[in-house]
C-alpha cells in the first residue's frame, strides 16, 4: 500500500528518467516541493544535453533541497541507433539551466546503474516510472531487469505529437525523434502506459507574473533560479512561436498527471513510431473509424486553469 499523508492523499513513488534541460529541472523541482511525491530516484542520460551534464544539474538540483538520500543513477549516452546527438544550448542553455552555473568545486555522488534493480525490488507494486527525456535508459532497464518491470504500477511518457506538428521537426518532437527505435519498444512493452505529448504540453505554460510570485517565496529554496531560467527559456519561444505568453513546462505536466489525471483529456489507442525515412520520430495512432482502440492512455487536451492551479499550490509553499 502507499503511504499516506496530508489526510486521503496518497503519496506516489516515483522513479524518474529525464535529461535536464530547463523542463526537467522543473519537473524535479515540483517533485521535490511536493508533498505528495516521493521521490526515489533520477535516471540521468543524452539529450537536451550530455548526460555529465545532466547528471550534474540533477545532482546540483537535489543539493539545494537538502536531499541528497536520492539516488542519482547516470544512463545512456547515445541512442541505440549511432548517429550524430544534438544538444540544445539555445533552448536550455550551454549547461542546461539557462544561465545558472553550478559552482565549479561543487561535488557529489552517483549510483551504478545496478541500483534501479534494488529500487525495482524495494518498491514492488508500488513505483510509478516516468521518462520525460530520450528512452534509450529505460529500454535497457526492460532487458536487464524484465521480470521487475513487470512489477511497476505504471509508465508515463512524454513523447510525440499527434495530428499537430512537431517540436524538432515539422512532423516529430524530441523524445520521440531522439531515439525512435527505443520510443516504439517502450510503446509497444510498458504496461499501464500514460503518453502526454505535445499536444497537452505545449499548453502548460507559465508565465513572468507568476515567476515573480514564485521568485520572492523565501520558502522555496529554487526561488532564486525561477526568474533567470525562466526568461532564458522564454526567449526561445518568443522567438519560435510568436505571442506566445510564456514558456511550455512539458515535462512538468507529465509528472503532474499522476496525481491529477483530470488536468487534462485522453483517447486510448496504440500508438506508434517511424524511424526511418525524412518522417523519422514522428508519432502516430490508427485513427480510422474501424481500427481498435488500444490500451495506451495518450492525453489530447489540458485544462490549464487546473494546470495552473496546482502548480501554484506546489510552487508557492506556505
């Protein structure tokens, strides 16, 4: 059973795979400040930076809350297809959050790969995996360890976009197109599989007046890094998307629909993804009026003022 806490609440535990990158930050940052989240492990690998470098930012993110009793495990380094990796300085900074520099003497601990099957077996039945960066890490936890997988309440991905466009091509968003062939083995093996693509993510928007609320909440101990992270990464969508009012959170959403699955809307089908070809990483479903439904749950449409709502409660401690 979970352990409960702040009255019916049920705390979740959460393993987590990310890439840090401004997004990912947030996402650990939420999930540090939240009550209602335990959590009991990162997974650092390749994208929106190296995977030193994300290991880092992970690393350094955990100091500032005073918890350095969570695993820091560092995964892949390239997908399983070889290729060029690209990195994105302009979208989350040369380190990979915004303009913050992790003290140059700054040290700290990591945990072999091996840990994530103590974490598998400590928390049978209880953990809930969620990958908000490439899946190749994730892949390779299925063939080493596929009978504790089995044992993992639930999968949540951020990944695709479908019948829209995408984020790093004009047909596929990053994850997804990072490491294709990983993206389709996760899709077709995870059980209880959440996906929240583009199509909810790129809605879940924080904007500079609620940053400065957040900035001078002397509570939270990120409060410091909110404003410059948030205008380096707002610089890029002003950029990119014109009138945007400020910058898409996506891998926060996908962490905070465990706990609040009605912030947004889902179909249920099986979905796919292309690997080869100049269509490479873009996502799709069957969509035709007699193709089956499938079993994976893939959100469609956010209610931001519910979005909204619980990232204040989280961000804004009392």
């Amino acid at each position: 059973m979970y352990r409960k806490e702040r009255g019916a609440t049920i705390t979740k535990k959460i393993l987590l795979f990310c890439d840090p990158g401004i997004d990912d930050s947030l996402a650990i940052i939420y999930s540090l400040l939240n009550p209602d989240i335990e959590l009991v492990g990162i997974v650092t690998s390749y994208g929106n930076v190296s995977k030193e470098e994300a290991t880092a930012n992970a690393a350094y993110l955990l100091h500032l809350a005073g918890r350095n009793d969570i695993p820091i495990i560092p995964g892949a380094t390239k997908p399983f297809k070889p290729e060029n990796i690209a990195v994105y300085p302009e979208i989350h900074g040369k380190d990979g959050i915004g303009p913050i520099k992790i003290p140059k003497n700054f040290q700290y601990d990591i945990h072999t790969f091996d840990t994530l099957r103590f974490i598998l077996e400590k928390n049978k039945n209880e953990l809930i995996i969620v990958d908000t960066g490439r899946s190749t890490t994730l892949c390779m936890v299925f063939t080493l360890y596929p009978e504790l997988m089995k044992n993992v309440q639930a999968f949540y991905v951020m990944g695709g976009a479908f019948f829209i466009p995408g984020n790093i091509t004009a047909l596929a968003e990053a994850n997804f197109y990072g490491d294709p062939t990983a993206s389709n083995f996760i899709l077709e093996t995870a059980h209880n599989l959440t996906i929240t693509p583009l199509n909810v993510t790129q809605h879940a928007i924080i904007t500079q007046d609620i940053v400065d609320v957040i900035s001078k909440n002397m509570k939270n101990p990120f409060a410091f890094m909110m404003d410059p992270i948030f205008k380096y990464y707002y610089e890029f969508y002003k950029e990119k998307m014109p009138g945007i009012p400020g910058a898409p959170i996506h891998d926060l959403l996908t962490i905070m629909v465990i706990q609040h699955p009605s912030i947004v809307d889902y179909i249920h089908y099986d979905a796919n993804v292309i690997e080869g070809t100049e269509a490479k990483g873009m996502s799709y479903i069957d969509y035709r009026p007699t193709s089956k439904k499938g079993k994976t749950r893939i959100a469609m449409k956010l209610h931001y003022d519910l979005f909204l709502k619980e990232f204040k409660r989280v961000m804004l401690p009392e």
